[in-house]
C-alpha cells in the first residue's frame, strides 16, 4: 500500500502527456486571444466614441471662432458685452493674436518709459535682483522666474494708462475694439481726447507720497488674528474683488480697490480708486468699464465727489509682456508693480501657513484663486520679508505668515 500511494503522488507530479500539455496550452492561449480581443474591440468603442466626442466639440468651438473675426474688425466690444461670460477664450485668444506682431517694438517702447522716468521702488540694495536670486534661482519655479524677470523693472506708472503715456498705437487699439461713433469719446476718436479721459501720473503718485499701505487679501492666515486694528492704521488700505470683511479681522477701512474684469465695483463704493489688472482678458477691461455702451462704464479719470480713478493696464503695455503674465493672482501684480512704491507696505491674509488653503474664501472656504505661480509669489514674499529684517528696504515688514515659509512642495 505503501508503494502504491507513492506511485499515485508520483503521478499526480508527474507532466501530463505533450498531446493533452499542448491542447490545454492552445486552449489557454485561445481563451486569453479571446478575451484581449474583446478588450480590444470594448477599448476602440471607447476610443471612437472618445474621439468623435473631441470632433464634436472640435467643430462646435470652430462653429463658435467662425461668428468672431479672425482679425478686431470694430465689432469686439459689442459682441463682449452681449456674451459677456460667453466666447471668452476666444476673446482672450484674439487679444493674444492681436499683440504678437508688435511685441517686440512695444517691449522697447515700455524699456524707453522705463529708463526715462525716476524710479519709485523703495530698494535699499544695489541691485536687489541679486537680493532675490534665493527665489529666481529655485528649482520649480523656471517659467515663473522668466515672466517675473520680463516685469521685475517694472513699475506701476510704465504699464497703466495715463494721460502721459497714452499713445496713438493705444488708440487704435481702441478703434479696432470698437468703431462706432463715440463709444469711447464723444467726438472723434483721438489720442488727446483719450487721454483726457485718463489718470495723470500725478494721479498715482498722490496715492503713493510716503504714505503706508495695507494690502488685505482672503487667505485663511488672516482668520481668528484679530488684526483689524491694525490694518486700518495704514493709510491706505487695499481689498480685492468683493471679498467680504470682517472688522475684527480683516479691519473696517478700503481706500482702494483691485479687481478682474467680472467685477461691477459700483456695488461697493464707486469713489474709490479702482485697479483692474486684468492681465489675459484686458480688452474685455477696456470694453466693460471704458467703453461708453460697457456694462461697468465708469469715466477713468473720475469726478470730483462722484467716481474715483480707475487704472488699467494700458494696451500696448500688456502687450509687451508675456502671456505668461495671467499665472500671478492681482495681489501679486499689484504689491509688485503698486504695493513695493510705499514707504511701508504689509501683506495681510497672504499666508501660505495652510497650503494651498489660502486660495480659499476666508469666510465661506470656497476655492477663489487658481493661478498657477502662487507658491512662487509667497516664497519671493517670504524673501523680501527676510531682506526686511535685515535692513534691506524693500518693504514688507508686516507679513503674516505662520508658520514660516516652507518652499515649494515636490
């Protein structure tokens, strides 16, 4: 019995014969053919279906670019403000088109305003590019240091529109986004009737006069602080979009406002000064808030007891920057090219301490923010806040972030 269960175990061991080993392996193969065919056959429907959804969409958005023009015929402004939410990466895309031809001759244009007027930025170092090469130089932040780099001279009077640097190219740019009879002036359309209608540079100094400046955005960092006392001690305060405030917090004063260009400011306070730095839909800007027909129109160079100014960024300055330009968030584009001006200026509500949570609503926690050089703007904040400590004068003493800045996540 004993042998006779060994001669069992050895052949339930042993290999099946090669006839019956190469039918099971044939059946084998056979099903697995099979079953990768049905794989097949499931992964091309999803595939054909896949593309002819991208088709489909495909000849809806060429449907959509053949209602606009490939070129601004005259008719932009009013088909903007009709649509309004409507058609608008394809206004963007026009705008985009628009520039390219003339990049570089407006980018030697704005170099020239630059070298021509005195500078403003409070900077203490020699060169404070070198002060911010900790931050230029990161790994990360490659494509944000090279459209920081193409605005880094920049100062808020090269790239506003202002009755100084108004020029004719702006004003035909004006006249292709809009050509009927007074849409933009009643009368002709000239660049000196354009620029009675702008802010002067004395305008923007005004607001700037060793004065103090609080810039107060809508990050979590500001929640429960209890700074709001301190806010309003600045003298003058910034607040962007609608954002609501709360006056323990976030203090009770505005003296200026920044918004995007969906942004209705006469909701709030139509006297104050107003920022549009809409930097990938700036013809929508001009359309909605200068334009006579706009939805927002409000005179740029306000009236006395009735509208502040209002500063955008001028035509054939956005043009000479890079498309790249619309990754900073309007905090950034402001505190740099406004905000560095002061004598003292601090960032409120600006912290990175929660992630990415500051791109949340401090008060409803909705996602707000979405630009994508948001990590490189706080780190560029962090390092201006330690050339501070140091003495250099670059701004930024007040800058609450806890806890510190912790670089850019892999």
């Amino acid at each position: 019995s004993v042998a006779r269960g060994d001669a069992v175990r050895v052949l339930r061991r042993a290999p099946p014969p090669p006839t019956m080993k190469r039918g099971a392996s044939q059946l084998i193969a056979g099903r697995a053919v099979a079953s990768a065919a049905l794989l097949l056959v499931a992964s091309l429907d999803g595939v054909a279906g896949r593309l002819g959804e991208l088709s489909s969409r495909r000849r809806t958005l060429v449907a959509r670019r053949r209602q606009w023009p490939s070129r601004l015929d005259g008719t932009f402004c009013q088909d903007a403000n009709l649509n309004f939410h409507a058609h608008v990466d394809i206004r963007d895309r026009q705008f985009e088109s628009m520039c390219m031809p003339g990049y570089f001759q407006y980018r030697r244009e704005i170099d020239q305003i630059a070298r021509s007027t005195p500078r403003h930025r409070n900077v203490g170092m020699a060169n404070f590019e070198e002060g911010l090469r900790g931050v230029l130089g990161r790994r990360g932040f490659e494509k944000a240091t090279t459209t920081f780099e193409d605005i880094m001279y920049l100062e808020a009077q090269d790239v506003l529109a202002l009755r100084e640097t108004w020029t004719d190219e702006d004003t035909d740019f004006l006249r292709s986004l809009d050509s009927r009879p007074n849409a933009w002036t009643i009368g002709a359309l000239t660049t000196e009737n354009v620029r009675m209608l702008l802010p002067s540079r004395q305008d923007l100094m005004n607001l700037i006069a060793n004065k103090s400046i609080a810039v107060v955005g809508a990050g979590p960092s500001i929640r429960g602080r209890r700074l709001g006392k301190e806010i309003d001690a600045y003298d003058e305060v910034v607040r962007f979009n609608n954002n609501p405030t709360l006056p323990e917090d976030t203090g009770a004063r505005t003296t200026m406002l920044v918004v995007n260009r969906w942004v209705n400011e006469q909701a709030r306070n139509q006297k104050l000064p107003l920022f549009d730095l809409e930097g990938e839909g700036t013809s929508d800007s001009y359309c909605f808030r200068m334009n006579r027909y706009g939805r927002f129109h409000r005179m740029l160079r306000g009236s006395p007891g009735t509208a502040g100014p209002v500063f955008m960024l001028r035509p054939v300055a956005r043009c000479a920057m890079s498309n790249c330009i619309a990754g900073f968030t309007r905090g950034f584009m402001f505190y740099w090219m406004m905000g560095s001006l002061y004598k003292d200026a601090g960032l409120y509500g600006f912290g990175i301490s929660s992630g990415r949570g500051h791109l949340d609503d401090h008060l409803t926690r909705r996602p707000k923010v979405a630009e994508p050089f948001m990590e490189f703007e706080h780190a560029l904040y962090q390092r201006l806040h330690d050339l501070q400590s140091k003495k250099h004068q670059l701004a930024l003493p007040a800058l609450n972030v806890t806890p510190a800045f912790a670089g850019p996540r892999s």
